[in-house]
C-alpha cells in the first residue's frame, strides 16, 4: 500500500505540472484581458528608460544588439543604454566604442576582471536614474515596438515587472532547436496566462523584461539566475508580473545539446537558490502566487527526484507480484530512455526523429536539473558564465 501511494504521488505531482496544470491555466485564463491601464502610443508622459546590459566576449552580436535597440519607435531622448563589459577579451569592447560615438544615448564601461551578470548589472542599476529599467541579453534582438509594449504597462502603478515575448529560430533537424522553440512557445503562453489570472508570472525570461525600479531588488552577487530573483521580490513587494506576448524580441539558442545542457544545469542551480530565498511565498499553497510556483516551477524542478522515486516504487511493487499494470509501467520507465539511444544511433546514420528527439531533449534537460540541484547542494563556487554559442545555422 505505501509503494503504491508513493507511487500514484509521483506520477500526480509529474504530471500536474507538465499537464493538469497548463489545461487548468488556459481554463482559467478563457475571457480574461490582460492590463489595459496602459500609456498610448506617442503619449508625452511616457517615462525615461534605462536598458542594462552585461556582456562577455559578444563580438558576433553587439553589433546588431545595439542597433535593434535604437532602431525603436519608443522616445531616444528617453533611454539609455548602459553596458558592461565584464573582462571582454575579443573585440566587443572596440566594437562598443565605435558605436557610442554614432549612438549618444550608449554609455559603457569596460572590466579588466570578471566579476560575474548580477554584479555587473547591480553596477549598471547604480547608475541607473530612469523609472523603468530593462534588462537584456547581448543576443536578444528587439522589434521596433518592442520597448513600448514593455514599457506601457506601468502606467498602471499595481504592475511592477514587465516581461518580453521571446522567438528562436529553429535551424536544423539534427538539433535540438526544433525543441527548444517548442517549449520557449509553450512558457511565453504560460506566463502570459499566469499574469492574467493572478498577476504573478513565474519568472521573466532574462533576455528581455523591464522592471519599475522603485521595486527593483538586485540578485545576490552569489546568485545564479537573477531574472527569477528580481520577478520573485517583485511578487514578494505585492507588486503584480505579467508578460506582455506583444514586446516581441528575438534570440538565437544553442542548437548543441552538450551547450543547452550546460546551460540548463547552471539555471538549475540558480532555481535551487532562489527555492530557499523566496521559500515563504509557497505558503498557502492555495493563493495565486504559490499555486502557480508550486506547479509551473517547483515541482518542473523536482520531476528528476519524482522520476527516480517512481522507478524505484514501481520496482519495489513488481518484485512483490504486482499485477500487468505495474509491470508494463516499469517497462516503459525503463524503456522510454532507451530511446536516447535509439535516437543517437539514428543520428550517426543521418536520421533525425523529430519525436524521438523530444524524448531526448526531456531526460536530457532533466538530467540537467538534477545535475544543477547536485551543485547546489555542494555549494555554487562562482557566477562567472560564459556565453552560449550563437549562429548555429551558419555552422
């Protein structure tokens, strides 16, 4: 009886938050408006902004950065753009000085030692003197309109944190694109849905989100992840996060699994940190803001935990004569993973799955996950990143 409460409790809480609960969202969502206390186009009090920006050897991107962010219908006489370069050693730097001097609203410094994103932005916050602060990313590129879809919604003084609506391309089959782009896709809706419903979207994506900044609260320097960070004390101060699908921007992602790995094990990390910081808001499970953590991050983040527990419950009840039922389960725990290999041994012949690449980009991205958790416990050594590899369809 304990196994099979354990494991009927896996595969619940497993499946609430990868499908129970986006049903429920886009339920709960149906007939529902997003903000419209909003400024208008063009309107003459539309407030100052200042775009922050850590950069590290970004010479394949800065360029076309800078230029999407000016190429805006949003006021130049109200933004600034202010970057650090954390130890660049390319030519992001000279390319950065060019541009300031055709671009007045640029302002930059230059590190000679690496310090790590949230010190650098925390520096750059600072500095600072607008009402509204956006924080971006060197290979997220803006629409024209992109800074006004952000910006607008803090007309309204209950909204404290803006976020954008991120594209990737998708390149190649061979990849693993094809599947980020599915579940970017899938998060942009989520949040947006969250904000709806309860004003508190779980998290901003980090590429682009504009924050007022009589509530911006800087990440911890030790922190990994400082755009879940800066959403959560935004939610904690009773400040409401919503994701404006509007503020298009676009990134290109990695379409290498071993850098998508990489990256997806440091943000697990970082989730792990902001779990205990922001722990009190869980409670009660029942209100808006926990409800949504608990469902679309908290337990996404313990799935890896959840999947070992349930192998092993299903295990332990087939080796006590559980009935067919237990038996197929356990079969097909076992054998969904077996088709990583399967897909591998396709690819080497140059065959590509699009379904079996999901089921490799699942176990892979939750492999990463319990990696991240793992380091987490050991303890986080160092902030200090280095960028994903950009362009992949040129390669």
């Amino acid at each position: 009886m304990v196994l099979q409460l354990v494991f009927w409790g896996c595969l619940l809480l497993v499946a609430h938050s990868y499908v129970l609960f986006p049903l429920l969202l886009a339920r709960l969502a149906r007939g529902k408006q997003q903000n419209q206390d909003v400024y208008p186009p063009g309107a003459p009090d539309l407030p100052a902004v200042d775009i922050l920006l850590a950069a590290h050897n970004e010479e394949a991107v800065i360029e076309e950065k800078v230029r999407s962010t000016f190429a805006t219908t949003y006021p130049l006489d109200r933004l600034r753009l202010l970057v650090g370069s954390d130890n660049s050693s390319d030519q992001t730097n000279a390319l950065l000085a060019k541009l300031a001097q055709q671009y007045p609203q640029l302002q930059f410094e230059a590190y000679t030692q690496r310090t790590g994103k949230p010190t650098v932005i925390e520096n750059l916050a600072r500095q600072a003197t607008a009402p509204v602060l956006v924080l971006t990313d060197a290979n997220v590129f803006f629409a024209p309109d992109t800074l006004h879809q952000l910006v607008q919604h803090f007309h309204n003084p209950a909204i404290g944190l803006v976020g954008g609506h991120i594209l990737n391309p998708e390149h190649r089959a061979e990849g693993i694109s094809g599947q980020e782009k599915a579940y970017l896709v899938r998060e942009n809706l989520m949040k947006y849905q969250e904000g709806v419903v309860w004003g508190a979207m779980m998290g901003a994506f980090g590429g682009c989100f504009a924050v007022r900044r009589a509530c911006y609260h800087p990440a911890p320097a030790a922190f990994l992840v400082d755009d879940f960070y800066i959403t959560m004390a935004v939610l904690r101060d009773g400040y409401q996060a919503i994701n404006e699908l509007g503020a298009v921007c676009y990134e290109d992602v990695s379409d290498h699994l071993p850098e998508e790995f990489r990256r997806k094990a440091r943000i697990s990390a970082g989730n792990f940190q902001n779990l205990r910081a922001f722990r009190s808001l869980l409670w009660p499970p029942w209100r808006g803001v926990a409800f949504a953590w608990w469902s679309h991050k908290v337990l996404r983040w313990l799935t890896p935990q959840l999947l070992l527990v349930l192998l092993a419950a299903t295990a332990g009840l087939v080796a006590m004569g559980a009935g067919w039922f237990f038996q197929l389960a356990l079969a097909g725990q076992v054998g969904l993973p077996l088709l990583l290999l399967l897909d591998a041994a396709l690819q080497r012949r140059g065959r590509h799955s699009r379904a079996l690449r999901f089921v490799t980009h699942f176990y892979s991205m939750n492999a990463a996950l319990l990696l991240g958790y793992w380091r987490y416990l050991r303890g986080i050594k160092t902030t200090v990143w280095q960028p994903t590899q950009r362009f992949q369809q040129a390669k």
